[in-house]
C-alpha cells in the first residue's frame, strides 16, 4: 500500500508544525524506534441497518489523500488492519453510529475509513475513554450528495496521549460536519481537515476543548478549498483553569486559484479562567482568486465576562453557580449540536466536574 506520504523525518519540535507540541510527553508515538502495535480500537454493537462495518487488510484499503504528518506516516506504515464503515447508498440511518474505544494499549496506532455513498444520511460518533497511547487517521469520504455528521469525544483518562488526523473528502453538493470535543487527555493534538471533490460542497466544523492544570489540547484546522462554489464555516471553542494548562489552535483556510464562489469564515474563542494557563490562536487565510462569495477569520481570548457573572449574581444566584452557567452557555452553542441529548449532558457535566477540580 502507497502511504501517500511525502519527505518524512522524524519530528524533532524545531519544527513549524511541531513547536508548540510537548514532544517529550507523546510517548515515543512520532519515534521511530518505539515500537508500535497496529489496533482496530473501535468496537461497534448491535444492527447494520443501512450501512456496513467490517475489519479489512491494510493493503485494501489504499488512503485517498495525502498527509506530510509524522503520526499519519507511522500509522499507515504500521497498521495491518482497517476499520471500514460504509453508508450504503441512499440510505438514512436513522440511529447515530456509536463506535467506542476503551483502555487501549501502549503505543497503538489505528486507521478507520468512514464511506458515505451518494445521496446517503448518517451521524457517526466515536467515543474515546480510558487509557491511551494512541495515533490514528480517520479518512472521511462523502460521496456526491451524501450527508454526513462526524463526532469525535475525547474524554480520555488525565495520562492518556492522542495523536491523530481526521481527514474529510467532500464530493459534489456533499455536505459535512464535524463535533469534536476534547476534555480529557495529557497530550490531545488533533488534525481536522477537509478538501472537496466536486463543486457545491460543504463543511461546517465545531470544536470545543476544555484544558486543566498541566493538560496540552491541540487542534490545527484546514480547509483547502479546491473546487468551485464551496462552502465552510470554522467555530471552536476553548476554556483553560489550572497552572500549566495548555491549548493550540490553528485555523488555515486556502482558497485556491480555480476556487471561484468560495464561501468560508473561521472563529476561535478562548476562555482564560485562572492565572497559569495560556491558550495561542492563530487563524490564517490564504487567497489565490477574487471571485469568491465571502472569506473572513477571527480569533478572541480573554478573561471571564464579570458582567455576565453579575447580571446572574443580581438575581440570587450565587457566584460558584454564576460561573457554572457562564461556562455553560460559553459551551452550549457547540455541545448542543450533538443529536444524543445524554451524550450532551454528559459532557457538560464533565466540563462542571472538572470546574470544581480546579476550584472555579
């Protein structure tokens, strides 16, 4: 199998894509002397109604896109077998696709391959709890007309380490979307992407992380816009409490030459709610044509509203519960989004346990 990989080199951190990165806490996943084990990781329960999952051999299953990512290098290099979902054609599932990974091993790496097929309808959530060395690639592919929704919920153990790439194909008029939702974890450091495979496609990427003492949550989000008349929208969403607490986002959109009807906006706000923590945002436009609908980013960080705090303060409600609520409707706008309403509440009343650990 082609990795489709090019002028790989192991990562050292001097590195642009790398310096903000802890490469002494990813647990030898980017070292090529560290040995590694292929894992499926996913485990899926109950009917295939309108849509199949099955394990195939790596050289099955080549990878559609190309990637200068070490992780994404290791794990086509390293895994014998692929976790292959297909929506079957012109189907709606009705019932999201629930597939769940528990208490992994050291230093595994996995790939999956999601398929929409044309004019199909899904939602997709994987759910990641427990220990993990982990580096995966996901590879989305939307056929033409398909619609599909992608959530990944990283709500892994404080140790835990989690490299990986997500990576959307949007064919004609396809549409996607992607929830992800980062809250546990050591080392988080997340690749969301998509690239268009036939005019009139869209994406709309959400994100919201939540990092605590010591934690490094790291999300580098691109766009190529590569086909006409498309369409994106980029929103994430991060909260930082506790000394040492870390997060990275970078958001690229690239408008190509041939990229006319381009319709893109990018945000990313940072909530800083203690002293110690640090959160580094740094959106990137870059555009080859001016025959484009509309393109704009913005990126904001700052402290706690304390007029929010006390408009609900002034109405009776204590300040610790005056900050629960800020936090929460900072978050709701994403997290509500997620179709599973238990799903919802339950990462939400994380994010309040996770509050309270910190003492805000």
């Amino acid at each position: 199998m082609s990795s489709l990989t090019t002028n790989y080199l192991e990562p050292t951190g001097r590195e642009e894509l790398w310096r903000f990165t802890p490469m002494k806490r990813l647990g030898g996943l980017h070292e090529s002397a560290t040995a590694i084990t292929s894992n499926c990781s996913t485990v899926f329960s109950g009917a295939q109604q309108g849509f199949s999952l099955t394990i195939k051999a790596h050289n099955e299953i080549a990878p559609r896109s190309l990637s200068e990512d070490a992780i994404v290098k290791r794990v086509r290099d390293n895994v014998t077998e692929v976790t292959y979902l297909e929506i079957l054609a012109d189907q709606i599932v009705a019932e999201p696709i629930m597939l769940r990974r528990n208490n992994l091993g050291s230093a595994e790496v996995s790939r999956t391959v999601i398929v929409a097929k044309p004019h199909s309808k899904a939602v997709v959530i994987v759910e990641s709890f427990g220990k993990a060395i982990l580096g995966e690639e996901i590879e989305i592919i939307l056929e033409p007309g398909s619609n599909l929704t992608f959530i990944a919920l990283q709500e892994w153990d404080e140790e835990s380490v989690h490299l990986g790439r997500h990576h959307a194909i949007v064919g004609r008029d396809a549409s996607f979307t992607s929830i992800l939702v980062s809250i546990g974890g050591s080392v988080v450091r997340l690749l969301p992407s998509v690239e268009y495979d036939g005019p009139g496609g869209s994406a709309d990427m959400h994100g919201v992380y939540f990092a605590t003492a010591g934690q490094h949550l790291e999300h580098r989000v691109y766009v190529d816009h590569n086909e006409i008349n498309g369409r994106s929208r980029v929103n994430y969403k991060g909260a930082l409490a506790g000394e040492g607490a870390r997060t990275v986002w970078f958001g690229d959109v690239f408008i190509r030459k041939n990229a006319e009807g381009t319709d893109t906006y990018e945000m990313n706000r940072n909530l800083l709610l203690t002293d110690g923590a640090r959160a580094d945002s740094v959106p990137n436009l870059e555009i080859e044509t001016g025959e484009i609908v509309g393109a704009g980013h913005a990126s904001t960080t700052g402290r706690f509203d304390d007029e929010h705090l006390f408009y609900l303060m002034s109405r009776g409600i204590n300040e610790s519960e005056a900050r629960r609520l800020v936090i929460r409707g900072f978050f709701d706008e994403v997290l509500n989004k997620i179709p599973i309403e238990a799903i919802a509440h339950r990462l939400s009343d994380r994010i309040d346990s996770e509050l309270e650990r910190v003492g805000k």
